[in-house]
C-alpha cells in the first residue's frame, strides 16, 4: 500500500503549448512585449498616485488597486512562461505549483472584486456627487479593498488544499504554461468531482457577484444620465465611466470566454486556443488598464505632462 506522500510527485512538467511547440519562440515576442508594457504602464501609474496630490481621490486610490493586482497577476504566469519558451526550463516544484495556482486565482479575483468596487465608485460620484468625498473616506477604501482582497485569499486556500491532498498516479507532464487548477487534477487517479464543483462555486459566486454589482451600478448610473437634460452632462458623465467599461470589456471577455469553452465545448476547440486565451486572460488586462486609464483620463494626462515637462524645464536650467 501507498500512503499519500508516495503519491505526491516532487515536481511538475509545464510543457507549454501543445502542438505550438516549434512556434515557442516566436510567440515569447508578443508576451514578452505585453509583459514589459504592464510592468512600466502599471508602475507608472503607481508612481503618479503616490506622488501627486491631485490624483489623492478615491477613484485613483481603486485604480491603484488595479494595477497592483495587474502587477502581481502577470508576474505569476508570464517569467515562468518566458524561461519555458526561452531556456525550455519547464520543471516547477510541487510547492512551487501550489503557490502559482494560490497567487493566480488570488489575485484574479481580486481583479474582478476591484472592478466591481470601481463601478460603486462611478455610481456614487455620478449619483450623489455632493456627497462622494464623504461616503468613499480613505478608512472605507481601504476596509473595501482589504475585503476583496481577503475575499480571493478565503476562497482560494480550500483550492489548493484539496489540489495538495489528491494521489497523483498519471505522470507529471501538465499540458499548459502554467499550473492551472484542472489540468493539475486532472493528473490525479482520485475523485476529482470536489474539484470541479469547488471551482465552479466560486468562479460563480466571485464573478456572479461582481457581475451582478457592476450591472446595477451601472443600471443607475444610465437611468440618472438619462434624467437629465444637458449634453454636457451626459457628455461628462459618460466620459468618466468609459475607462472603467473598457477594462470591465478586458478582463471579462476572455474569462467568459475560458469559463464557457472548457465546460462546453471541451471538444470543439483545441488546446492550444483554450491555453492562449487563458495567458491573455491574466496579460490583456494588465497590458490595456494603464494604456486606457492613461488616454481617457484627463487628470492622468496632465500629471505626465507635468512630469515630462518639469524635467524639460530643468534640463534646460542646467545647460
């Protein structure tokens, strides 16, 4: 008889894109590029909300969310998938395995739960906005972003629990660029019934949520837009919420679209599409929010230019 430990293998082979692999290189390109851009883009934005003043708002303070959880998001699948592509370094630990799987659904909710969280802003400012400054104090944004972020982190940890307590008896080879939740338990000769039904509750009750919160937010904000009588205001209105529509547009998009193909149409579409969405699932939204946030937001833009042009001026002065 074995006991668990013996059925625990020590490590995992990440083999990339199946069917893709003379095309590895080639592919690196692209993600390595997106890559670089979500790092600087989101840094940046980090950078101006810390350090200037008028960018002190609750709305940028959500913002910051973003993109820190974009950082943390990216940086978990996309260097490992990098080496496997570049040094064909595709061993990860069980351990290893383990983290990468907490940290990518951690933070993926996260994503989602910040969204949400941006769109009650939108609504506040939009619907009651004498008193927005006094509903989103500093304390309640900071209550409101620990709570989502303790949201992912409760939900998650049962995941991994179960993905550690399975006996693995059908090889180490994971068909994907990085350690996804059932293409481990699939590698398992167990009961993985828990793991399909544990998986789908809380992509439900994350995403339905959120969806849901976001959808009613956004219904009043549309039914006070429409009552009022001024271009401008409307012009105002939907100009602040256009950022905010097209990383909701990012971020879904792609997850609806890995959600529904890998319980559905399993058969229909290969692998490699399922895997090549997933990765821009968890790169296209920390690649777009800054590039957006960045050209739709006029206060961004003038703090760039601020920045740009204070340090023309003392190039200037010192020559």
């Amino acid at each position: 008889m074995l006991n668990q430990t013996d059925l625990t293998p020590a490590s995992f082979i990440l083999n990339g894109i199946p069917g893709l692999e003379d095309m590895h290189m080639w592919m690196s390109l692209p993600f390595c590029s997106m890559y670089a851009v979500a790092v600087v883009g989101n840094c940046g934005l980090l950078y101006l909300i810390r350090y200037e003043d008028s960018l002190h708002r609750s709305r940028y303070y959500f913002l910051a969310m973003l993109s820190l959880t974009d950082l943390v998001m990216c940086s978990s699948t996309i260097p490992k998938a990098l080496c496997i592509f570049w040094f064909h370094l595709k061993e990860i630990s069980f351990e290893e395995c383990l983290f990468q799987m907490f940290f990518i659904y951690t933070f993926t909710g996260m994503e989602s739960g910040v969204l949400m969280l941006m769109a009650l802003d939108r609504y506040v400012a939009i619907c009651y906005p004498l008193r927005y400054s006094t509903i989103l104090t500093n304390p309640v944004i900071a209550k409101a972003g620990l709570a989502t972020f303790l949201r992912g982190v409760l939900l998650v940890i049962p995941l991994t629990f179960i993905i550690k307590q399975l006996p693995y008896c059908r090889g180490n080879i994971i068909h994907h660029i990085y350690c996804d939740h059932l293409s481990v338990a699939k590698l398992s000769c167990g009961n993985i019934k828990i793991n399909v039904i544990y998986g789908l509750m809380v992509a439900l009750l994350v995403g339905g949520f959120d969806i849901l919160c976001i959808t009613i937010s956004y219904t009043m904000i549309l039914w006070a837009v429409v009552s009022l009588f001024s271009a401008e205001a409307w012009r105002k209105a939907f100009s602040t919420c256009t950022a905010h529509i097209c990383a909701i547009v990012f971020s879904y998009s792609p997850a609806f679209f890995c959600f529904f193909s890998h319980r559905f149409g399993g058969h229909l579409i290969p692998p490699s599409c399922h895997i090549i969405v997933a990765n821009i699932y968890l790169l296209l939204p920390p690649t777009m929010n800054p590039i957006v946030h960045g050209v739709k937001t006029k206060q961004i833009q003038d703090c760039v230019i601020k920045i740009f042009s204070g340090s023309k001026d003392t190039k200037s002065h010192s020559i």
